[in-house]
C-alpha cells in the first residue's frame, strides 16, 4: 500500500480524544496519559497511529505503539515509527518489546540488561512499572535500542 499523505506530527491538545480511544481500543493503557508525550500518525487526516515518546534525562523511551485494527497490516507502522525515528535520529532510543522481530527490523537491538558493561546505562533507565510492563510477558520481553545519530 502506497502511504501518500502520511503525516507524523507531535499531538495535540484536540488529538487527545481520539489518542484516549486508539489507546482503550488496543489495550495499550499506561500511567499517566499526557497528550504532550504522544507522537501522532496521520493517514488522509485521521489519525490512524500512536506512540509515547517520553524523556528521562538524556533518554527517550518509546511506548504505547499502535495502529488502529483496521488500518493494521499495511505498513502503517513502519512507516510511523521510520519517520518518528527520524524526527528523533540524534538520540538513542529505547523500548521494551515481546516483538523485538519487528523492531529489529527498524534498526532496534536487542540489549542485556544483566552485562555489567551496561550497568550505568542500568541505572538510568525508568523502571518497568511506569509503563504496566513489569509483568506483561517477562519471559517474551526485550530490552531494545536504536542508537542515534552522534
């Protein structure tokens, strides 16, 4: 599918509604909603992607990532996260994932969060449960990285 017209563009106070029900519909819900933190896609005028963007110090964390079911396998997603991605290529950016195949595939690694050579990194990261994530299929879950643009 040709994504002509697709917009990635940080959210708006008006995008907080349709943000809330993408949100709800997915089952994505996080801590904390703010509208600020949300980056939207737009295919044709309608928003039809979300994600989190959120900054801890020098770290950005990427979640809440999703596309309406609807508009689900067209390429939506790469697409989104390519551009959002870009909008942020100087930073690194981290995620945790049970789908670390589709990340990898945007530039994303996989990181050990038991190597001692990360343990500085370690302790900056946020902790797991300001994202509803400590118990989501820990067995499943990675720890992933693009690193930016320095």
């Amino acid at each position: 599918m040709l994504l002509e017209g697709f917009q990635v563009k940080r959210a708006l106070k008006e995008d907080s509604a349709a943000i809330k029900k993408i949100v709800e519909d997915l089952d994505l819900s996080y801590k904390g909603f703010e509208v600020s933190d949300f980056f939207v896609g737009k295919l044709d005028g309608k928003i039809v992607a979300i994600a989190r963007v959120q900054a801890f110090d020098d770290i950005l964390f990427l979640t809440c990532v999703g596309v309406i079911e609807k508009y689900q396998g067209r390429g939506i997603a790469k697409a989104f996260l390519e551009k959002l991605t870009a909008i942020h290529k100087d930073k690194d950016i981290y995620l945790n994932t049970v789908i670390p195949e589709f990340f990898q595939k945007l530039g994303f690694h996989s990181l050990d969060l038991l190597d001692p050579s990360l343990s500085e990194l370690v302790k900056t990261l946020p902790p797991k449960k300001l994202f509803n994530c400590e118990e989501c299929f820990p067995e499943r879950c990675r720890f992933m990285v693009k690193r930016g643009e320095k």
